[in-house]
C-alpha cells in the first residue's frame, strides 16, 4: 500500500475498520481482537525504539544494545482463510521498524540454507576460521531485520527441524522480534517427524519469546468471496475477460495485488499477479507454459497459492507440444493438489489440443477429463467452493 494509505490508517484496528466500512471484509470479533493485539505490539516495538535512541544510530543498530526485557512476538494459528494473513500483513506495513522483513516461511529456510551452504564454502576456502555457521548468519539475518513476520509457519524438512532451536536461540539473543501465522499450534509443529525428540526445545523456545493466539473467527471469509466464481469461462472475448477481471476481484477480496517471485532449485519462478493474504494468483498461459517451467515450479506456486487463475489458454497442436506437455503436468499437479482453477480458454477442455498423435494427444485426453471434473460439484465441494452451476444443481436437489 502507498505511504499515503498508512498515513490514512495509522494502526491495524482503523485500517480493518476501514476494510469493513469499505464492504471488503465482514466484522468479526476475533479478528478486531487480534488486530488490537497487534497495535499493542507495534506500540511496545515504538517504544523499545525511542528508548535505544541514545545515539543516531540506536535506532539503526539496537539489536547490540541491552533490553531490559524481552518483547514478545506473536504466533497466531487457526483454520485457513480466518484472515490471519491479512492482519499480519497490515501490521507489517505499520510497523515502525525500518529493518522488518515478511517472508513465506519456507521461503525464508531455504535462504538460511544458501547463507549456510555459502559459509561452509568459504570456510573451505579458507575465507573465514569460523568453523560454526550459525553465529554469522544469524548476525547477518539480524542485520538485515529485528522484526520478522513469517507467513505460513510449518516445519515438514528434517533439515529445517535440526536448526531451528540453534538458529533461533541465535536470533532471540540478538533481539529479534518474531510473528507468525501458522495453521497449527506451536505443540503441533514437526508432529510425526524423524527425531522429534531433537526439535521440542525448539518449541519451548518459540514458546517462551512469542503469545500464542488462536484465531477462531467465524468462517473462511475466502470461501465465502470464492463461492459463486466462475470456473472454466470460453471462448475467449470481452465478456470472457469481464467475468475472469471479477472473479479475481472477489478472489482478492479488494487486497493489495503484487508481483511476487520464488526461488525453486536455483531459478526464479515470477508470478505476475499475486494476492498473499487471500493465497490467490493470476496468470497467463504463456506466462505458466510458454516458458521453461517444470513440475518443481509448479508444485512451489501450489504451495503458496491455492487458486490459480490461468487466462487465454489457446488451441494446442503439435509444433506447441512443449507448451501442451507443460499444460498436462500443470494441471494433473492442480488437480492432484485440490486447488480452485479459474481458467479462460479458446475452447471447451476436449477441443483444446487438436494434434491425433503423438503422446500429448493421448495424455490430453486426460487433462481434458480433469478440467471437466474440476467443473463439477463433486471437485468444488474438494476445494471448498462452489460453481454458479453446482449451486443451482445443490439447489435443485
């Protein structure tokens, strides 16, 4: 949002307020709740920022200076679509702190991982004796911010798991403040993984340095703005493009919509337009499969974005066999993964490819099955959202 919006909206309570005047969002009391939780942290936080200001650069550089106490973050988990991306991230647009970073937490353990991997690479170079990792990149994650505002906290890599408790006892020591949004409890984290034993006191430690709060609003407010979405909208025209420009309207729930990037083995995958708090992406079908993206690409988007919009997929022939190969294992990774498609196309899924041989002429068939059966009730029900069609057919019945 510009500066001129946080000027607007000085704190997270007036700016839901607004939300809800606006008519984007429903009032929830939980959610008015958490948002003065957060306002109470971001004046604790200002606070701990006038009181370093000895010097110029108290500010700049407080994580040396000694706090008398620590300042506790906060972890808020519940059911997906409760809103707590949406609280989160307008309290890290508000937060007075100019070195905060927000990050999908995956995200952020992979760029650990490459701050490691770089550490050990130079100590094998002989470019610094520090033999343990951790210390240096903890001082440069800290560097870079004391405020870190993790968005889908989960721990399923032992790899991660074996960290954890080091790196962020590194970090707290440091005085970096954390939140997190997460759909389990901090009890819950790594459940059923390898050596579990070895993580526990990671728990206790996020535990001792953060409020856990449970957002039990009322519904998913996403389901809600999702369920009378079209679903495979063709041939493409201006009324196809109208009906796409609205359903991704109600799809981003009148949020901030952002261009946003991942990192998957070593190549950055863009996603044109992005909506985090309402997990919502759109694309073209050149920007998904006329370039030279693969199943590890896709699997990453699916795993930050749970709708997909997909516009103008055009008829598919055998010199566009690539893009159609691409198209194939994009969808069967959607469909495998239950998410809602949104799609526009020049055609009804079984005219889409019109090659008779070949393999992508007998693979399509299947794409072509699965996009009918992400149309029907049946899927819908899956992913939580209903088609216009599906709603008349639950009517009828």
């Amino acid at each position: 949002m510009s500066h001129d919006n946080l000027k607007v909206f000085p704190s997270v309570r007036e700016r839901y307020d607004a939300l809800v005047q606006a008519g984007d969002i429903d009032v929830d009391p939980a959610q008015q709740q958490l948002a003065d939780r957060f306002d109470l942290l971001i004046r604790e936080l200002a606070t701990t920022r006038l009181a370093t200001k000895s010097s110029a650069l108290g500010w700049l550089f407080s994580r040396r200076a000694p706090r008398r106490e620590i300042i506790k973050g906060l972890y808020i988990h519940g059911e997906v679509g409760r809103g707590k991306t949406m609280l989160m991230d307008m309290f890290h647009q508000l937060v007075p702190a100019k070195r905060k970073r927000r990050a999908h937490f995956l995200d952020f353990m992979a760029d650990v991982h490459e701050r490691i991997n770089a550490h050990r690479q130079a100590l094998k170079n002989g470019e610094t004796k520090q033999d343990d990792p951790i210390p240096p990149v903890a001082d440069a994650l800290a560097e870079q911010a004391w405020v870190l505002c993790f968005d889908e906290f989960t721990v399923t890599d032992i790899a991660d798991a074996m960290i954890l408790s080091r790196l962020f006892r590194a970090l707290f020591e440091r005085g970096v403040v954390l939140v997190a949004t997460s759909n389990v409890q901090p009890d819950d984290l790594y459940r059923d993984g390898l050596n579990r034993q070895l993580f526990l006191p990671f728990v206790e430690l996020l535990k001792t340095h953060v409020d856990v709060v449970n957002l039990d609003a009322r519904t998913d407010y996403r389901l809600e703005k999702l369920n009378r979405l079209p679903v495979y909208l063709s041939p493409l025209n201006e009324e196809t493009d109208r009906l796409m420009n609205e359903a991704w309207h109600a799809a981003t729930s009148g949020a901030i919509v952002v261009q946003d990037s991942l990192k998957v083995k070593g190549h950055t995958v863009l996603i044109p337009q992005a909506a985090p708090h309402t997990a919502a992406a759109r694309f073209t079908f050149a920007d998904l499969c006329s370039k030279p993206l693969g199943a590890a690409d896709y699997t990453a988007i699916v795993q930050h974005y749970r709708t997909i919009f997909i516009d103008a997929v055009p008829i598919l022939d055998y010199p566009r066999r690539n893009e159609a190969k691409r198209f194939i294992i994009l969808i069967d990774i959607l469909y495998d993964q239950n998410v809602h498609l949104v799609i526009s196309a020049t055609a009804s899924p079984d005219k889409l490819y019109a090659a008779k041989s070949g393999t992508e002429a007998f693979e399509f068939d299947r794409t072509a099955s699965r996009l009918f059966e992400m149309q029907s009730e049946e899927y819908l029900a899956v992913t939580g959202k209903l088609s216009p069609v599906a709603e008349a057919r639950s009517a009828e019945g």
